[in-house]
C-alpha cells in the first residue's frame, strides 16, 4: 500500500476513511467503525493511544474527509485512464480505424507498411457510421422479434383456449356419468326390492305349504302309531276294531303321495 493511501487509512477496518471524526487524542477513525469499537468496550477509549473519552459524538474531520475524496476521484480517473485501449503492437492509443481491414489502429500502424495505401477514419468518425449500419441492420431484427411475440402471443391463446375446452369436455364427461351412475344405483334398488318382494312372496307360499305338509305328516304318524297299537292287540280286541282300523289305514294309503310330488328350485313352484 501506497504511503499517502496509508495515511488515508483507518485503523480500524484498514480502508481510506468513510466519514471521518477525529477524537481529543487527535486519532481519527470511521465513524461506524469506531462506533462498534465503542459498542464492544465497557468505556470508550481511544483504539490506538486508550484515552478515555467521554464524548460519545466526536466531530468530523473534514479536512481529512476532504482529502479522502479527492484521493478517491483521483484514483478513479486514473483507473480510467488506464482501462483505454491499446495497440497490442506499438503500445499506442487507438485513435483511428482502418477501413480495409476494418480494425482499430494506432497512428504508427497507420504509417507502416501493413496498412500501406488504407484509408483510415478516426476512431470517433468510425463508431459512429457502423453504429448508423448496426441501427439499420438491427430494425428489421425488432420487426421480426415484434412478429415472433405476436405468434407467441397467439400460441399462448391457443393453449389457454384448448385448456378451457379440455376442461368443458371433462366437466360434461363427468355429469354424464353421474347421470348414468344414478341411474344405474337407482335400477339397482328397484331391482333389489324387486327380489326382495318375490323372496318375500314365495318363502310365505312355501312356509304355508310347509305347514300344511306337517300337518298332515302329524296326522299320518297318529294312524300309523293307532294302526301298530291295534296290531298288538289281543285277537279279541284287534278282531274288535278292525273295521275302523281298515277304514282309517285304507283312507290314509289312498291319498295322494306328496313325498312324489317335485318342487322347482328356481322359482318353488310345484309342478
């Protein structure tokens, strides 16, 4: 670092002063910087000499602030300076452009044999003709941009218009089907109650015929028991009963056989 920069320097952050104040001591610091010194310390004290101060807003040194900021802007300019363009061959300013090759030369360039019999414009000259040449080769690209965005802007219309219908489409696919899916748990009920009223129907036709069997299954087991009864009788008394015995076994054996009788167990109906 430079010896004028060093002096220029705070203490603190080790950078050219920002708002300089200057303490009783004659120190001088950044303001921020000495603030958060002071912050992180029980008293304030100077950072380099530790005198105590009790101000707790020493003055600005604005001689100080001065020559900072000339420093500053001279630096600046002189890093300017030196950013400008150079001949990579003769280490000159370029300050013309030859029109053959249609490159930036220095004046010795100018003058060697290389750019014999060129002809040379100044660098300013120059730039300001092909920024005229890059101006008209450049309109017809924005016009062709414009058009590009105009397309684009349709395409983008044209996708957010097929979404929209998509989305029509399927709101009208599923309404359809909520139709049809009612329709159908609604042909489902009326069809299970449907089934639900014959099975009622036809277990009560089959339970009253079940009765009517039992009853006479009831009444063919008191024959039966009356007839074995009889049968152990003695001679006498068997010869006794015979008659009604006959009688009532005969009448029994001549009714219709309902062990013969066949039941459709698809719809239990006899036939």
């Amino acid at each position: 670092m430079a010896s004028s920069e060093m002096n220029l320097s705070c203490s603190i952050c080790y950078d050219i002063f920002r708002d300089p104040i200057m303490l009783s001591c004659s120190h001088s610091f950044c303001k921020d910087c000495l603030q958060m010194w002071w912050k992180e310390k029980p008293v304030r004290k100077c950072p380099l000499c530790k005198n105590v101060h009790l101000s707790d807003d020493p003055p600005c040194n604005l001689v100080l602030k001065n020559l900072c900021e000339a420093f500053l802007l001279e630096k600046a300019q002189k890093a300017s300076l030196e950013s400008e363009a150079h001949c990579s061959l003769h280490s000159e300013k370029l300050k013309l452009f030859c029109l053959d090759h249609q490159l930036p030369v220095c004046l010795v360039c100018r003058d060697s044999k290389i750019h014999n019999k060129h002809k040379f414009r100044t660098i300013e000259e120059a730039a300001e003709d092909h920024r005229k040449v890059l101006q008209v080769l450049l309109k017809p690209l924005k016009e062709k941009l414009k058009h590009f965005k105009i397309v684009k802007g349709d395409f983008d219309q044209t996708r957010e218009h097929i979404k929209i219908q998509a989305l029509h489409t399927e709101r009208k696919i599923k309404e359809k089907f909520a139709k049809m899916h009612q329709f159908l748990q609604e042909e489902e009920k009326e069809r299970i109650t449907a089934l639900r009223a014959e099975e009622e129907q036809k277990s009560q036709m089959i339970k009253e015929k079940t009765e009517a069997l039992s009853r006479k299954i009831a009444a063919l087991l008191d024959t039966i028991r009356a007839t074995e009864e009889n049968l152990r009788a003695e001679d006498v008394s068997f010869l006794q009963n015979i008659k009604p015995a006959v009688n009532r076994t005969g009448e029994s054996g001549t009714r219709p056989d309902p062990s013969k009788r066949q039941v459709c167990k698809s719809c239990f109906f006899f036939y």
